[in-house]
C-alpha cells in the first residue's frame, strides 16, 4: 500500500478516534478549566512580583508566562499547522459556554448578534484595551479580561442556543483571527457530498444528527475557517473524514467564494497595522516623538491634568509601587501611533491591492480574494510578535536562546514570499495572460516587502 494512502488513512482514524474519546475529551476540558481559572485568580490575592522573583519561584510569573508566552503564540502556531483544534479540544471559554448552553434557556439567536463585523470589532477593542492597562505584566487586567470574556461567554450560552457555542461562532474576540490563520493548516474535516447523498438512507450509516457546537452546516462545509475541528462529525454518514490538503488552499480555491469586506479589515488594518504597533510601542521612537509632542502641547496650554491625572488600573495602568503608571497623555500617544500605524497598513496595502484588481481585469471583489493572500505574512507576523512577550520573559530571567530573533525574522520573510506566491496563483484563476499575472503579483509584492524590511529591521535591531 502506498505511504500516501497510508498517511490518509492514519488521518482519518485520528478523526474517528475523536469521536470515540468524547468523554476523555469531555474529562481534559474540565483540567483544562480549573488550570485556567486557578492560573486566572490565585495571582490575584499575592503581591506583585520583584526583580529578585522568577519564573519558576514565582506563581505571578509563572502564570504571566503561561498565559502570554505559551498560550497565545503557540495556539496562534498551533491552528497554523493543524487547525482550530484547540477551539474544539481545549479552550476553556468554548467548553464552559457550551456547559451553560446545555442547560440554558436555549433562546433563538437575535440577528444583531449574527452581524459580520463583531469578531473585527471585539479584537480590536480587547488588543487596545489590553495595552492600556498592561494587561502581559499584571494580573488584575489580565484577570478582568479574560474572566469577563469568559463570564460573558456562559451568560450568552445560557441566554441562546441549546448545546452550542453561540459566543465562539460569532462573538469570541479571537475567532474571526483563528478562522483566517486556520486557512493555512494542511488538516481539515473534509465532506463528501456524493458520499453524503449515497448514505443518506443507508439503514447503516443514518446516524443521528451530529452536534456541531460552533453551528457549521457540516452538510455543506468547505474549509477549515469555521470548524473547530472537535472531531464529533467524523465518518458521519459514511461522507467526513480528517484529511491532508494542500496548505493555504483554502485562500486559493475558497475564498473567492467567501472573502468580505470585514475579512479584508481584519487582515489589512488589524493584522498588519494595529497588532504590529500594539505589541511594539513601548520600544518605539515614534510613541516617544508623539508623546513628547503631547507633553508640549499641554504644557503650552497650561494644562496639567492630562499630565498629572491617575486612573484606575482597569482604565489605565495604575501601579505606582512599580513605578508603573500610564497617564491621559501616555494613553493618548499610544492610541495615536496604533491609529496611525492602522491608517499606514490600510493605505500600504489597499491601494497596490486595487491596482492588481484593477490589472487583473476584474472588479474590486477580487481585491478580497487577493487580501485573504495576505494571511501568511499577517499569521507570521502575528506570532513573532506575541513571541517577543515569551522571550522577553525568558531574557528577564536571564535565559538567552541563540537566533531566535534571526529565526523570526526568516520566519516572516518566509511568509512573505508565501504571501507573493500565492496572490499569483489567485491571480491565475481570474486572468490567463502571464504578464498581467506577474504585473499583479509584483503590485501585491510591493507593500509585502516594505513591510518585511521594517519587521525584520524591528527584530534585528
């Protein structure tokens, strides 16, 4: 037998074995749970760690690095090389909404929840509001964001949808992130429809409905964006299994279909404007330049409050015994630069984006479809930033990796190159002629490599 075949088939009992290990799974979610809430809490009732505290002596610490530098990078990496299984297997938001959905109210979901834009919305509300109030160095913030997040998840779950996860499908401030980086993953839950109609009335394979908690029609599902890849479906009706696919063909053959307006937002504006600021501010000239502007502008108008004035720590950073404390002018400089860098990336990228469509000879929808080409270098850049939060932990505490930083900036330069790769390959299924393919390509190349050189020149330096 082939190794090919033989590597699908082990696949595919994965899936199946999912589906058998419900309870064990049901079981790990629950550990998973009381981790997260005792790593979420206890933190609040010690005292903030010093310098002489480490990872590993201190609980603060220590849950400061599971948190910022495990958690968030390597479940970023992880739904890049496998798919959003950490959605369907682990996370401890997703199952306790699901818990208090199965004993909820089970109301039908209001329209306005369903709206597109909400999962751009609450990402870019959570990221800015999580700088404000140092939400990677302290507990408090760190515990009133993600505990409200996960507050709100089961009151949602109790109020709508019976056994669902009505929060991860259209309210989780992370979702719409991880439905465009699950695009890249070389695994998906693929569905048969011959498959599916042959065994409809099969008196074998008619199986009882299977519940998709993240309410995917699985009948008709193509991809792996909204799946949570929990396994429950597998082999259902003789016409699902886990599978190999080509990495990112979903960008190429999919999105055509399904790219939007708020896709493109979350991965031009968001990904690549908003989130590069938001997680490198404290080290950049320009917040410095800005906030030094701001200082004179005040001082000149003999306004001392914005200057002077302490909020409370769950409006902006507030520790004085840290020598931590962010003020009106300090808050409004950063909101400034992440704005600023958000207006760059949108102009950066939109307008040689518009040009290829224009090229390509189609209307502006492709510029979309062209956008979703965008996620390699977006997911990349994504997870070396967050990774710059464990390295920074670890570097505190006196542990030095070698080349990492050489290795992230290769990292986002090979996703660069993915990116220009694949935007001709889009380009290809709209325009037969290579020079317009190439032109397209070399337009999309253009804001590609200017944003490379200045991630590499931030990683290097």
């Amino acid at each position: 037998m082939s190794s090919p075949r033989v590597g699908a088939r082990f696949v595919a009992g994965l899936g199946d074995m999912l589906v058998q290990r419900q309870a064990l799974i049901r079981r790990l979610q629950w550990i998973m749970i009381v981790a997260y809430v005792f790593l979420l809490t206890v933190p609040l009732l010690l005292p903030l760690p010093t310098n002489a505290d480490f990872i590993w002596s201190n609980l603060t610490r220590f849950a400061q690095f599971v948190f910022w530098g495990i958690w968030w990078p390597f479940v970023v990496l992880g739904t890049a090389l496998v798919g959003r299984f950490w959605c369907g297997l682990l996370c401890p938001e997703g199952a306790l909404s699901e818990f208090a959905s199965e004993r909820g109210a089970g109301r039908a979901i209001p329209s306005w929840m369903k709206w597109s834009g909400w999962p751009a919305v609450s990402f870019v509300s959570t990221t800015v509001y999580g700088q404000l109030t140092s939400i990677y160095q302290y507990p408090k913030p760190a515990a009133l964001l993600l505990g409200g997040s996960t507050f709100a998840a089961m009151a949602i779950g109790a109020c709508y949808g019976k056994t669902k996860r009505v929060w991860c499908r259209f309210l989780c401030p992370v979702s719409g992130v991880f439905g465009l980086v699950g695009k890249l993953a070389p695994l998906h839950f693929r569905v048969e429809p011959e498959a599916w109609r042959r065994n409809s009335d099969h008196p074998v394979r008619h199986k009882a409905g299977v519940n998709c908690a993240p309410l995917v029609p699985i009948k008709t599902m193509q991809g792996a964006s909204a799946c949570h890849m929990c396994g429950r479906c597998s082999s259902h009706r003789g016409a699902i299994r886990l599978a190999w696919r080509k990495p990112a063909s979903d960008i190429v053959h999919g999105s055509g279909r399904t790219a939007t307006w708020w896709d493109t937002v979350l991965i031009v504006p968001v990904l690549l404007g908003l989130v590069p600021a938001a997680l490198n501010w404290s080290n950049s000239g320009v917040f410095q330049v800005t906030r030094q502007w701001l200082v004179e502008a005040c001082v000149n108008q003999h306004w001392m409050s914005p200057l002077s004035l302490r909020l409370p720590w769950w409006i902006l950073t507030n520790y004085p015994a840290a020598s931590d404390v962010m003020t009106i002018v300090d808050a409004a400089a950063l909101i400034l630069v992440i704005a600023a860098s958000t207006v760059l990336a949108s102009c950066m990228f939109l307008v040689p984006l518009a040009f290829s469509s224009v090229i390509l000879r189609r209307r502006f929808y492709v510029l979309h479809h062209l956008a979703q080409a965008l996620i390699p270098i977006a997911a990349a850049s994504l997870f070396c930033g967050l990774l710059s939060l464990t390295i920074g932990q670890l570097r505190s505490d006196g542990i030095m990796i070698p080349y990492v930083d050489l290795l992230r900036a290769a990292t986002v330069s090979a996703a660069g190159a993915w990116s220009v790769a694949l935007s001709f390959r889009v380009g290809g299924l709209y325009q037969q002629l290579l020079w317009r393919q190439l032109a397209a390509s070399a337009f999309f190349a253009l804001p590609t490599v200017a944003f490379l050189v200045g991630w590499v020149a931030v990683l290097l330096k």
